[in-house]
C-alpha cells in the first residue's frame, strides 16, 4: 500500500510539474516540449534564463530564438525592458572562464587540466546587435546593452571589460542587476512596439508529438 501511495505521489508531481511547464511563459514563446527541457541541457538554460528574466521588475517582454532576415547569426534571447534592449548570448558551460572583450577567443579550463578555446561571446553579441539595429532602424542605438550569460556551474577566472554597454555575469545574478537598472528608457507602449517588429522573426518550436499529429492530419 505505501509503495502505491508512492507511486501516485510521485504520479501527481510529475503532472504538475508538466502543467506548469506548459503553462509557462517559456514555452508559449519557444515551443519548447517539457521532455527537452528535461532531457536537454542548454535547452534547460533558457528555460532557467526565461525564469530569472520573469522576476525582474518593471515593464518587459521576452523574445527568444530570433532568426533576422539575411542574417548569418540566430539571437539566444532579446529582453525589453524600460531600462533598455538587451541582447541576450546564453553560454552554457563548466570550468574555468578566462577572457578579455577585446580577444578573438576565450578559454575554457577544465577539472582534468585540458583547455578549450572559444569565440568571443561578446564580440559575437557584437555582430547580432548590429542585425537588430538594421531590423528596427528607427530604434535609438544607445538602449542597446550587450549581454553575455553563463550558467552558474563555471568560474570567472579572470574576465576583462572596457566598454560600457557589455556585461558578463551569471544566471543567477541577473535580478540584482537589473535591480540597478532605474532609468525609465522606454515606455509601455514602446516596448510592446519593438517587441510586435521582432516577434515574426522568432523561431519556434514544434513539439514532435504535434508534428506528428499535424503530419497525419493532413496525410
């Protein structure tokens, strides 16, 4: 009797778990299926990205997976906020994080001693930043702030900076910095503006057990 007390318990979480996922602002954006959120872990990033964006006060909107037309580069995430547009590069990655933003690549140091080298996050934010500037021109060029970040698994050895409008943080420390985000840049209205002009450019989603249904509908 306990083991199917259990059993049911166990049952009753995991169906809630799935209706909060599918209820979640997450996966109305991205389409994103509960299973790959479990299964997949920079899927499972942006998932805890989009969370820790939803806490931030103010006026905001969330886009992700953003494909611009005649665009070489796919966007991880573009956040509206009345502070201004950030422009979102989600890394996911371990170990030690050595970097200067003025490098072509950064370093990764691992636990068993080997070394990874990678582009330049925020010379690749860079480029994208560029893209949304040519999608929605009429956009002052000074709300843009470039973002890159990591998850909280790795270790900022020795991060570099020298422009202003680039930071590099980890996930979990994006509520305090937005906390120090009090310049009112947009209002309401515009950020639901700029938002309608980049949202047809996201990509999303189709969870597999709906393009099965869909493809045997229309076979």
């Amino acid at each position: 009797m306990l083991v199917l007390f259990f059993i049911v318990f166990i049952g009753i979480l995991f169906a809630v778990s799935i209706y909060v996922y599918d209820n979640s602002q997450f996966s109305k954006i991205t389409g994103h299926s509960f299973i790959s959120v479990q299964t997949n872990k920079e899927v499972r990033f942006l998932y805890k990205l989009a969370k820790n964006l939803k806490k931030v006060d103010g006026d905001n909107q969330l886009l992700f997976n953003i494909d611009l037309p005649q665009s070489e580069w796919k966007i991880d995430c573009i956040f509206l906020h009345e502070s201004g547009i950030y422009v979102i590069n989600a890394k996911y990655s371990s170990g030690w994080i050595y970097g200067d933003d003025q490098d072509i690549k950064w370093a990764q140091a691992l636990e068993n001693g080997k070394m990874n080298k990678f582009p330049n996050p925020i010379i690749e934010n860079k480029l994208k930043i560029q893209e949304v500037k040519k999608a929605i021109p009429e956009v002052r060029e000074d709300l843009y702030q470039s973002l890159v970040v990591f998850n909280n698994d790795c270790s900022f050895k020795k991060i570099e900076l020298h422009s202003e409008d680039v930071d590099v943080l980890k996930i979990d420390e994006l509520k305090a910095f937005f906390e120090n985000r009090i310049d009112s840049a947009l209002t309401k209205n515009e950020i639901i503006s700029i938002h309608s002009k980049i949202e047809p450019y996201m990509v999303k989603k189709q969870p597999k057990e709906k393009a099965a249904l869909k493809d045997e509908t229309l076979s």
